[in-house]
C-alpha cells in the first residue's frame, strides 16, 4: 500500500474511456447556454409573462373550487376534511342564515323607535345563541361520524372548520359544495 504516491490500481480507474467525440471547450458551453438578460420586446414579454401567470391563477381557482387536492390550502386537504365539507353541506344548518338574518338586523337598528332597536337586539341575540347552540350539537355529530369512519386519531379539530363552513351560504362556500341536501357521506 502506497501511502503518498498512486498504486498502479489507481491509475487504472483514473482513465476514462473514449466516448467518441470531443469535451466542448468552457467558452463553447457558455455560448451555447447564453440567453440575453432583457428580451428584445420587453413590453411583449411583459405582456406573455402576464398571460401565462394569469393562465395559472384561473387554473388554480378552478382546480380549488372544484376541490382538486393539488390546488386546496393546507387546512382543506385531505380526506377527513373532505369528509367534514361534505357532512356540513348535506346538513340544514341554522348557522346558515346568519347572513340574512344580519341584514335584517341592521336594518331594524335604524328605526327611530327604541323599542324595534330593543327587539332588534334581543332577535339578534336569541339567533347567535341558537347558532352556537346548533354548532356545537352538529360538532358533535360530526365527531362521532368520523370517529366511525376514520377512527379516534383524525376525530378531533374539526369542529370549528365545520362551523366557519355551516354559516356560509352555499354559493359562497369554498371548495363548492358536492354533494346535495340530506345526502350524508358514507
């Protein structure tokens, strides 16, 4: 064993074999690969850079909408969370009505009568307290369903994304809705 010059194995594997045609020189590589850094029409390529990333955007919104997994957030994806899409968009929430129920409201508030104001805010009260009242009974609906389903493991931390979801309308709801009416998951 040689310890500060080559072994006669060494040199064996240093040669390489003959590949039939010859290195390209660097300045050959460097002109080959050589692009200008500012196109020649830059408002054109402005123009196809815009078109192409406007292209992508519709393709994402799309692919998000439809409920394609590529294109979700984080906190849509995967199968339990579909699962929880599909559960509260087969339910007839209360929680749902939220919106219209808000208008109404403010409407009345600006009545000159204090006692439409009154009713106003008592109506208004009385309906988050059944909301939060029928979120918290479909929470547990739903924890039980995927308990079920998927298993203890993947049952919690759903209820709040069921919730944010049932009191959207369902034009509104993102992905949109997939299934109809009272046509629960399996």
């Amino acid at each position: 064993m040689a310890l500060f010059r080559r072994s006669a194995d060494d040199k064996a594997v240093a040669a390489p074999e003959p590949s039939g045609r010859r290195t390209p020189k660097q300045s050959e590589q460097v002109a080959r690969n050589r692009r200008p850094l500012v196109p020649e029409d830059r408002k054109e390529a402005r123009r196809q850079m815009q078109d192409k990333m406007r292209a992508e955007r519709e393709r994402a919104r799309r692919g998000f909408e439809a409920g394609d997994e590529k294109y979700l957030p984080a906190r849509d994806k995967g199968a339990v969370r579909r699962y929880v899409r599909d559960f509260v968009d087969a339910r007839l929430s209360i929680g749902t009505l939220a919106m219209p129920m808000m208008i109404v409201v403010l409407v009345m508030t600006f009545l000159n009568d204090p006692q439409w104001r009154l009713i106003a805010n008592l109506v208004l009260w009385g309906f988050v307290i059944i909301v939060v009242l029928d979120s918290v009974f479909m929470a547990w609906q739903l924890r039980r369903a995927i308990r079920g389903k998927f298993g203890e493991k993947d049952a919690k931390g759903h209820g709040w994304y069921a919730t944010m979801r049932s009191v959207q309308l369902p034009f509104m709801r993102m992905p949109k809705p997939k299934t109809k009416l009272f046509k629960y998951p399996e």
